[in-house]
C-alpha cells in the first residue's frame, strides 16, 4: 500500500486538530471530558459533503411500469479510524476493536429508521480518495 502523503502547506480534514475542516461530527469515540468538533478523538464520523443518500425526506415509492422508484433515503458517512491514519498498515488490534465498536453503533441507530434497510460499508485507504468534505 502506497503512503499517503500532502503537499507543502496542505492540512488533512481527518487530522486531528483539523475537526473545523469537516462538517459537524455525527458521533465519536472521545477521550474523558473533551467536546463534540474538537481534538480529543480516538474515532469519529462525519457525514459526506456531497452525499449520494440523505436521511431526509420520504422513498416516494412509485410505478414505473413494471419497476418500482423512490428517492435515495440513507446515509452517507465517513467514518474516521484514527487520529494518526498517515501510519503505514492497519492499526493496531486494540484500535480495530474501537472502529468496528462505533461502526455496529451507528448502525444499530441507522436501523432504528424502518426506512433503511441495506448498509454497505466501503474501505477508503487515503484520505484524498475520501473527498466530498
């Protein structure tokens, strides 16, 4: 895997200490006493910027001849592993276990929507390929 790496003056949105490049957390694994949008993470997520699904709004299911349409109802969220992602390989067992914690979290609140009923979740390893923030 290629390391990730940004040009001379260039802030990472998923850096902690970057948390006002992002739009406002959905939720986040935090350290004792530190607040939403802040440094003080071990993993937190954000909705996309340009989402391709929005939790607004109803299906609007409807006949197309002999195919049903409705709206694109869901969310579209990244979800922040570490505050040190620039490190080469996967992180460490401990880490994972606190990504796949607040991962089963949102979507065990996500499935509280009767609206909802797929989740897809999509490995991104570079932040640049994350884009939409």
């Amino acid at each position: 895997m290629e390391k990730e790496e940004l040009a001379p003056g260039e802030k990472c949105p998923f850096c902690q200490g970057n948390e006002g490049m992002t739009p406002p957390e959905i939720c986040a694994l935090r350290k004792p006493g530190t607040k939403p949008n802040t440094p003080g993470w071990d993993v937190r997520v954000v909705p996309y910027m340009f989402p391709l699904l929005h939790i607004e709004g109803d299906l609007n299911r409807r006949g197309h001849g002999m195919y049903d349409l409705m709206d694109a109802i869901g969310a579209h969220e990244i979800v922040v592993e570490t505050p040190d992602h620039f490190t080469e390989g996967a992180p460490p067992a401990p880490q994972l276990a606190k990504v796949f914690g607040v991962i089963i979290d949102r979507i065990k609140d996500l499935e509280k929507d009767q609206r909802i009923k797929y989740v897809l979740l999509v490995k991104t390893m570079a932040a640049r390929r994350a884009a939409g923030i």
